[in-house]
C-alpha cells in the first residue's frame, strides 16, 4: 500500500462524517467492493445504497477513527461511530426497526485495499450485539426453560409434555 493509504482514510470518513454519497465514491475503485455485517456491495450504485439507508437510519452519524495502521497493506483503521436512531433501519432478519430516538456508540474497524489510488476492498468490522443492544432489539425468542430437555427447546411445550406418564 501506499503512502497515500493515510490520506485516503482522511478522505473517506470526511465524506462519510458530512453525508456527501458524491465525495465518498470518488474514492472507490469502479470495481469496488464494500464487505459490512449487512452483507456484500459491490460497485458505486451498491456502495452508493449501503451509505444512503444507514445515513437516513442514523442522519446525524459520525465516524471518529482513533487508531490505523496507514500505510499497510490492507491499511486498518478503528473507529467509533455514533449517531441517533431516527429513521427505518433493516435488520438481519429483514424486518424494519423504525426510529427509536436512542443514540448508538460502536466501536469497530474498517480495513481498506487500494488500487491506482482508490478503494478496491473496503471491509468493515463491528460488533452487531453492541449495536442492535443500543438500538433496544430482542435478539432471540425468550430464552427456555434452563430445566428443559434441549430436544424441546426449539418446539411449544405442550401441557401433555410436562405430564409425568406421557
């Protein structure tokens, strides 16, 4: 990686910070790849979505990157991002979580390939249970009975169950 590894992250989470879609994909190859929990982007019209759904979602989000390894090859950055919920965000299950108004801190970790200058790959890391937590999500069913037999955990009990001679 070159040099230009520091100036780039510089760039990229200004554009990120200001919400401008047009500045952050003049920093991506046309051949880019963005790799995020929420799955894969690829190309600018992808990349392009990724940004816009978590900018409505999240419309005061900011990125403060505390820490890299500029230049590397993939060069690393951590981050904390913050921002409030106030817009519809997709969750893994694809539902849609409206607003909360809660405001999210997440520490993560982006990590960024350049080719002629530009991202190529740009893979992102964080913690989801650290996010959706914050965002006040149930992340599974009601845990089951710790007394249960793990066979009936993933099924409705029924009363004949719970009888002694069934």
């Amino acid at each position: 990686m070159k040099p230009d590894a520091r100036r780039m992250a510089d760039l990229l989470y200004g554009a990120i910070n200001k919400h401008d879609i047009d500045a952050l994909l003049r920093h991506f190859h046309a051949d880019a790849v963005l790799v995020s929990p929420a799955g894969v982007a690829e190309g600018a019209a992808e990349i392009a979505w990724h940004y816009e759904h978590i900018f409505v979602a999240f419309p005061d989000l900011a990125f403060t990157p505390w820490q890299g390894m500029l230049p590397a090859d993939p060069a690393f950055t951590e981050w904390t991002m913050n921002g409030t919920h106030t817009g519809p965000f997709w969750l893994p299950n694809g539902e849609t979580l409206e607003g909360t108004g809660r405001r999210v801190t997440v520490r993560g970790c982006a990590a960024c390939t350049l080719e002629d200058g530009l991202i190529i790959t740009h893979r992102v890391y964080f913690d989801q249970l650290e996010l959706y937590a914050q965002l006040g999500c149930e992340l599974s069913p009601a845990a089951p009975d710790p007394g249960m037999n793990p066979a009936q955990a993933g099924r409705k009990i029924h009363a004949a169950d719970s009888r002694p001679d069934s």
